[in-house]
C-alpha cells in the first residue's frame, strides 16, 4: 500500500483499475498531522464509524499533560515509582518536569473536565498551571477563571 499526497485541482473519484495482475484502488483523501501521526481527513457529513460517533479530535497540550500527570500519580501510589524522584529516573526524565507536570493531578475535578471538553478559560496555558497552583479548589478556580462564563467553574 503507498500513498501520494497530491492535491488535486478538481475534486476525484475513487478509481479502480487493473496494473498487471495487480488491482490498484485509488481514493482520493487529504492528510493531516495529528500528534505525529498522519490522518485521514473526512469530508463534512461522513461518519468516523458505523456508530455515528463524531471522530476524536486530536488531544491538546493541556489534556496530554493531565494524561501524564494522573498516568504518573497512578504509577506512584500504586508503587510501580517511590517518588518523583524514582519515576523520573525509570522514565528518563527530568525529576522537576515530573515535579511540575505531576501537580496538575491535583487540579479541581471541574478544571480538568473543562480542559478535557476544550472549555478552558481563555488564556489558560500549560505555563500557567505549572506554576504554584494553590492546592485548595476554590482558590484554583478564583485564579485561573475568576469570571468564567463555564457553569461549573
């Protein structure tokens, strides 16, 4: 199987032709990248799966760090790493990006579901979170959205 990444003046067909004793499909498709990966882009009204479910969005910076973050305190309080420390070693990082990245695991449960939904507070950053966020939740959410339009926030 091969792919070209040709764009087309005018919109194509799917093709099917014989090359040989070979058959060759051509579909015609737009790439993207998402998270290093390439995928393939729908047109508007095709369903990712027969179930009608819309297809998954590439996940943001934000919502890959609080992926780690709660991956990382799993791993410590399950004893798989006795610290930050140990993790940072069995993973071959740095012990104060596990430390910072590590943290958001204690956001309030409303800030993460806002950042997993893509309804961040504008302005809402990775740097921002990394910082000394208080560990109260009510704090939390008076300094990154003190007037949020989100309901639970």
């Amino acid at each position: 199987m091969s792919t070209h990444a040709k764009r087309p003046a005018t919109p194509r067909r799917t093709t099917v032709r014989r090359d040989g004793d070979a058959i060759v499909i051509d579909i015609p498709m737009n790439l993207r990248r998402c998270s290093g990966r390439k995928e393939v882009v729908l047109p508007p009204g095709v369903a990712a799966s027969s179930d009608g479910r819309a297809p998954a969005k590439c996940p943001t910076p934000l919502a890959l760090a609080l992926a780690r973050a709660f991956r990382w305190q799993e791993m410590i309080e399950t004893g798989q790493a006795e610290s930050n420390s140990d993790l940072a070693r069995k993973l071959k990082l740095d012990q104060s990006y596990i430390a910072r990245t590590i943290r958001l695991a204690s956001l309030a449960p409303d800030i993460v579901e806002a950042i997993l939904t893509g309804q961040e507070p504008d302005g809402l950053s990775l740097r921002s979170l990394r910082s000394d966020l208080p560990l109260a939740w009510d704090e939390q959410r008076q300094l990154l959205a003190p007037e949020s339009s989100i309901p639970y926030m």
